[in-house]
C-alpha cells in the first residue's frame, strides 16, 4: 500500500494510491489539508478498494493557491468478518509555488538526441531512477504539426544513483543514440525515488504540440528534430580548369562559397564513359594557396574528341561520407595523344594557329628532348606572327621526317597531318 503526490502543474495535483493484492476488501479514508493554514482541502470517506485486485486510485485537486504545502493523511481499514478494523496509516506532503524538477531535449547531431533533467536543491526526495522513451514522430501528409502516428521507438533507462537527500542543483543529460536525420522525435520519461513512486513534476510526460495523456490533461511539449544532413556540408564552385595535355594534367580552380566547420575536400572527374567517377586521392582541407588543385588524369580515361569533366565534393567529419556536396562539374578537352584543335582536311586550307603551333612544339620536345635547347622551340608564336616554314623546317628534322620546305614552298594540311604523325609514333 502506497500513497504520493504527483503534481501535474503549479495548480493542480494527484493524490495517488496504489494498492496490492490484498485477499480482504479495504477502505480509505483520506485528508489533504494546508500544513501552514490548517484549511482542509479534500475528505475523501469509505472509497472501497476491491479485494485480490492492484491498481491505484486518483484523487485530483484542481486551481490550488501557489506556495502551499498540501499535508495528506490516509487511513486505511479492512473488513474481517464484516467488522472494519485499522489496518494502517500513511502520510506524504507536496510543497507548490517552488519547481524541483525542469526537463528539456535537443539534437546534438544528426543521429543523436539528449534528454537533460535539472533537479534544484533542496527537493525533499531522493532519486535513483528515470526511465525514457523517445519515439519518432510521423506526420500526416508531412504537413501536421501534431504526430498523428507514432513510430518506432527507443527505450532506455538511466540511473541518478543518488542515495542522499539532494542539497544542490543537480543536471544529469542522456543521449539516444542511432536517431535518423531531419526527423523528429517526441521524449516520455518518468523520474522515481528511492521508494519506487513516481514524482515527475508534470513539465515533461509526453511530446507532441498539445498532447493529451490518458487521464485527459493536456502535457507540455518535448520534442525536437534531427538537422538535415546537407546542414554540416561546404558548397564549393569549380571556377576554371586548365589544361596541360602533355602530362595529362588539369589545375583546377575552385573556391568554397559556404563553409562549413570540419569540412574537408576531394576532387573527381569522370572517366571516359562519361558516368564513372573517378576520386583522383587529391583531398585536402581547403583551398590552396595558389587557387588550385593539380589533378592527373590516367591515360586510359582520355578518349579523343571528348571532354573530360571536373568536380569538387565536400565531405564533413561528422557525418559518413556518402553525405556529400559536389560542386559544379566543368568540363575541358584532353588530349591522349597529340591533335590538331582544328582537323586538317587534305586538299583543305592549311591554317594553324599560334595555339596549336606552341603546343606541337612542346610535344615535340617531349619526344626529341634535344628539340628543347633550340631556337624554335623556346620561341612562343603570337597570334599576330605567322609560322615560318624555318620552324616548321626545324620540327621536320627534329622529328626525322624526310621532307624539305623552304620561304617559297606552300605548306599543306597532309603536311601538318604528317608532323602529327610522326610526333604519335
């Protein structure tokens, strides 16, 4: 036989008895009166309690004046051979005006939640135990505010292990742990002493925006919701990229328009397929001092006469790596092995441009070093300058290609086709 206070808010309060089996039947006569003033408050008289039966009954007294203490006294008799006779007495108190217990939830990441209770000092109670239910919210129509269905949920119980009166403010904080991200989750728990009664203060017993427990009160929120996991990701923009076809290497320029703490980067491009991504191993903290990233692309995911593409994907440490954020994809043409960037028809008009022409150069020199310490080759052709067939001579040695041009010989596409040629063999 049991009997407590449980407050469901500054105003208004259970006095809760909990009975056992008991083969007898049982009455109760109970008095809550004002410990200061005297005044009675409720004279509960011969409320039968059934025989080989538990359960509990509830006493509520409703728009009490604040800074009270209410003062309970329960009498209880058994009937033995139809005659009534003291069984015992029990007593308990409950001070209002003066919050003990305060409770609050939050997200800590985007699949951990924390439930902390304040105990302030003095609560004339000894706790050792809260047990906690946090349940995912599912919303009708993903438009209600209020939970229509309750999900799954996670239970756990914590221990305060306290054994002493508490004399000073006391915090405790526990976390649920494997939570889901931008999801929303409503917090039960209730808090026992040391007797085994449950003494929530009635801030803290069911989440939602107006729930309503069983016995028909209406309860505070508790609940929150989980971040998105695009909230921990940079946004990174891929500026420019640069094209060095004779190392298969690209220096590409990005920048970070958004960062966000304990982000880090890698960069891909995709291979000749257009659709398998490649992670070039380039990873790094941030953007470079110089504005770019050195990427080298395998020979083998360069096909002629097709773009290759270039993006950034921003990770963060602390969320798994399939989240990510990729950046703008830029695409440039890289050569596998030396091209004109305009076809020379045969028969067509031979141009090349002063582009084409430095860039045949340095692939020349690539397969001739000696071809490095000319002239011709440390010589960079202008748009405005017109490629001399000396040049051109000096290409043609450098490569062995048995052909002879001079000031007045007209130089033909199948002639830049053969330098092109030759430089591929």
């Amino acid at each position: 036989m049991g009997m407590y206070f449980k407050k469901i808010d500054e105003k208004t309060v259970d006095l809760v008895i909990a009975y056992t089996k008991h083969p007898f039947r049982r009455r109760a006569e109970v008095k809550i009166i004002d410990e200061s003033s005297k005044k009675s408050y409720a004279h509960y008289k011969n409320d039968i309690l059934p025989k080989n039966e538990a359960g509990d009954i509830k006493y509520r007294l409703y728009d009490l004046p604040p800074n009270i203490t209410l003062d309970a006294t329960g009498i209880f008799e058994n009937d033995i051979s139809g005659k009534w006779k003291h069984y015992r007495t029990r007593k308990c108190s409950i001070k209002l005006g003066d919050l003990s217990m305060s409770a609050s939830v939050a997200a800590k990441s985007y699949d951990t939640g924390s439930l902390t209770v304040k105990i302030l000092k003095n609560r004339p109670l000894t706790f050792y135990k809260i047990n906690a239910t946090i349940t995912q919210m599912l919303f009708q129509n993903g438009t209600s505010a209020i939970p229509t269905v309750r999900g799954n949920s996670l239970k756990k119980t914590f221990a305060i292990k306290n054994t002493d009166t508490i004399s000073a403010t006391v915090t405790k904080t526990f976390d649920f742990n494997g939570l889901k991200p931008d999801s929303s989750y409503t917090v039960e728990f209730d808090i026992y002493n040391i007797h085994g009664q449950n003494i929530n203060d009635g801030k803290s017993y069911y989440g939602g925006s107006y729930p309503q427990a069983r016995d028909g009160t209406v309860r505070p929120a508790l609940y929150f919701t989980t971040p998105k996991l695009s909230t921990y990701l940079s946004t990174v923009a891929v500026t420019d990229v640069v094209i060095d076809g004779l190392s298969h290497t690209a220096k590409v320029y990005w920048n970070v328009v958004s960062r966000k703490a304990n982000s880090y980067y890698r960069l891909f491009y995709l291979k000749a397929d257009g659709v398998t991504e490649v992670d070039t191993g380039v990873n790094v903290t941030g953007v470079p001092s110089s504005g770019y990233s050195s990427v080298t692309v395998a020979p083998a995911d360069i096909i002629s006469s097709r773009d290759v593409t270039f993006f950034v994907r921003a990770f963060s440490s602390r969320t798994p790596e399939t989240n990510h954020n990729d950046s703008n994809r830029v695409s440039e043409y890289m050569y596998s092995q030396f091209e004109w960037d305009e076809a020379k028809i045969q028969g067509g008009t031979a141009v090349v441009t002063a582009q084409e022409w430095n860039r045949c150069k340095k692939w020349v020199g690539i397969k001739v070093p000696a071809f490095i310490e000319t002239d011709t080759y440390n010589h960079t052709t202008t748009p405005e300058e017109t490629v001399t067939n000396e040049e051109i001579q000096d290409v043609l040695d450098a490569l062995d290609v048995d052909v002879t041009v001079n000031d007045g010989t007209r130089i033909t596409a199948g002639l830049y086709n053969q330098i092109a040629s030759a430089i591929n063999s």
